[in-house]
C-alpha cells in the first residue's frame, strides 16, 4: 500500500499569557492507504491537537511551529487557506465524540445530509436526496426516507452518530479522523459504531485516524496503535505488539485500566495514579517519570529516544536501552 500521510516532527504549541504550552512536541507517524491507526492517550497527550493540526484547524492562540505533515505527496503546512479547504472538504473528513455540537437542530436531517453532499458533488437537489438515501442506508439507519425529514432531536445518540458518519463520508474521503466518536455512548452502541467504523473502512478502502482515551476501543479496528503521553509518541506499534508484546511502562498501565468485557467480568479498572506532565514546563527527561513505577537516574535527565525494539515497533523508554539495569528488568518481568 502506498502511504496516503506522513506527519513528521510535528510540533503545535498554545502561547497563553503564562507561558508557551508544548501541546504537541516532535510527533512523527505514518497511515497507508486503507489502514486504520489508532491514537490512544489520556486528555491533555496531544492526541486531539495531533488530529486539529492535519486538518489545520488549530486556531490563536495555538499555532503549528513546526513540522511536515505530507498528504499524498504534497505538505498541507504550504497550501493555502483556499487549498486547504479543499482538502477538508473533500479528502480529509473528521467526526466528533457529541454529535449533537456539529448538528443543527433546527434542520432536519434531511436538509443537513443534502446540503453537504451538494457541497462536495455536481449533482441536483433530486439526484443529492437519493444519495442521501443511500447514505443513510449505508450507516445502518432504518428506514431512511422517513428518517429525512426528522431532526436531530428525534434521534437517539447513536442514530445521530451515524449520521454524522454519513455526513463525513458524503464527499468520499480517503481519511477519516474520528476523534473519541464513541465516548459519549453507552457499550452496547458503542460496539456498534466502532463494528460500522469497520465495515465502511473496508468496504470504502479508505484510511481511518480513530483517537482515543481507551485502549480498549482500538483492538479490535486497528491494525495501527500509537500511545501519546505528555505530548509524544511513547509506542507505537501492531494491536498485536501493544496488546501482548508492550515495551512501555505507560502503556503497560493504560493495559491494566482496559476493561476486560469479552471475559464477562466487571473487573475493577486500575487507573494510572498520578498527574499527567506539565507542558507549560516539559520536564527534562521522560514526562512519565514522576508516575514510574521503574524511573532511573537516567529518566530525569534525558529524554529518551524511540528505541526499536521490533520491526515497527518503537518504544520511549529507556528500559529498552541494551544497558538498563538487570535487577529492573527483573522486576518488570516479575510485574
Ligand atoms: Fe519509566 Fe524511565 Fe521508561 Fe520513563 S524512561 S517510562 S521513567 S523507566
Ligand atoms: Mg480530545
């Protein structure tokens, strides 16, 4: 497959009164076509910041300082703000966690589902409502020609959902960024959406940017995962090296906070104690070192690099350096 995004050394800040906030700093990753990445870290790991910034749509007081980020070949940091539109609109789709945020209320679905598809194709009002028919049949949602002239209200979290997929997908995107898009639903929906997510992708080809606080969530779509802590990349690598084969101590605590529904059991999560970094104030080493259970001399005083520990596999620790120390590796393994 040929790579459809390359982000490379991607570095957004926010320059408030008190200071410049690292939102963002030094994140590099790819997506081929067709392939599904995952984004995982807590609030505030510059995941959402990432996904704002390949759509350019990071506003003042934040700002993208540096960095590429190259979409089929050309960097979208160059275009115009004309150019750019183009691109949002028509090859680079997004949804969000609260559908309710990015509907209008006073229109129906309909109206709301036609103007968009008018938006992004040639095509007349007789012609747009059969696709939004379509659409909507593609998304799962029962009877869509009476569902047209409902509104938003009228459906229920899910179904609402759905319809903003359908509004991401009517002009043919070849990446979808779905940012939390199944948070504020409940499980059983929730599995629906991501199992529809799945579908689409591949039935659509198209490459999908899933972000996310849960783990849990990326399992089962992704082929892709890439941890953000503080700001960073902390791993990367296959669901199967996040899953079975971690290197990182912060994903080994996102992993214990992962709810083990297939098992049938309302195991009590372990959340990761502690206060996620600072970025107003980078520390100098690795950010996850104050809530480290292993941290070493070393991990105060420099930030460690991403260490290949498989084929792409990388992780930020510098418990994957040749040299760390024996009796630690014990304890991990212990652990
Ligand atoms: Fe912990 Fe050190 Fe690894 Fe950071 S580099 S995660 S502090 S062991
Ligand atoms: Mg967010």
């Amino acid at each position: 497959a040929e790579k459809l995004l390359e982000v490379k050394n991607l570095k957004t800040s926010f320059f408030t009164h008190v200071g410049e906030v690292k939102a963002v700093n030094d994140v590099s990753f790819d997506v081929y076509e067709g392939q599904t990445v995952g984004i995982v870290g807590e609030s505030g790991s510059g995941k959402s910041v990432t996904s704002m910034s390949i759509m350019r749509l990071i506003a003042p007081p934040g700002k993208i300082v540096d960095g590429q980020i190259i979409f089929e070949g050309k960097d979208i940091l160059k275009l115009s703000e004309k150019e750019m539109r183009d691109i949002r609109g028509n090859k680079i789709s997004m949804i969000f966690q609260d559908p309710m945020t990015s509907l209008n209320p006073v229109f129906t679905i309909g109206n709301q589902l036609i103007e968009a598809i008018k938006i992004h194709n040639k095509v007349s009002k007789a012609q747009a409502k059969k696709r939004a028919v379509e659409m909507l049949k593609l998304v799962g949602i029962p009877s869509p020609e009476r569902r047209l002239s409902q509104y938003p209200h009228e459906f229920s979290g899910g179904m609402r959902q759905r319809v903003m997929i359908a509004m991401a997908l009517s002009c043919n995107p070849k990446l979808l960024i779905a940012d939390e898009p199944t948070t504020a639903l409940d499980v059983t929906i929730q599995a629906q959406i991501l199992d529809l997510l799945k579908k689409l992708q591949q039935q659509l080809k198209m490459s999908i940017i899933l972000i996310t606080h849960d783990l849990g969530v990326v399992a089962d779509i992704c082929q892709k995962v890439i941890v953000m802590y503080g700001g960073i990349i902390v791993e990367e690598g296959t669901v199967d090296d996040i899953f079975y084969n971690p290197k990182h101590p912060y994903t080994w605590g996102l992993l214990r906070s992962v709810p083990k529904m297939h098992l049938g059991l309302k195991k009590r999560l372990v959340p990761i104690e502690g206060q996620p970094p600072d970025l107003l104030k980078p520390p100098k080493g690795c950010p996850f070192a104050p809530r480290c259970e292993y941290a070493m001399r070393v991990c105060l005083e420099a930030r460690p690099p991403l260490f290949e520990v498989g084929d792409g596999h990388r992780s930020r620790c510098w418990l994957n350096h040749q040299y760390a120390p024996q009796e630690l590796l014990e304890k991990v393994k212990a652990a």
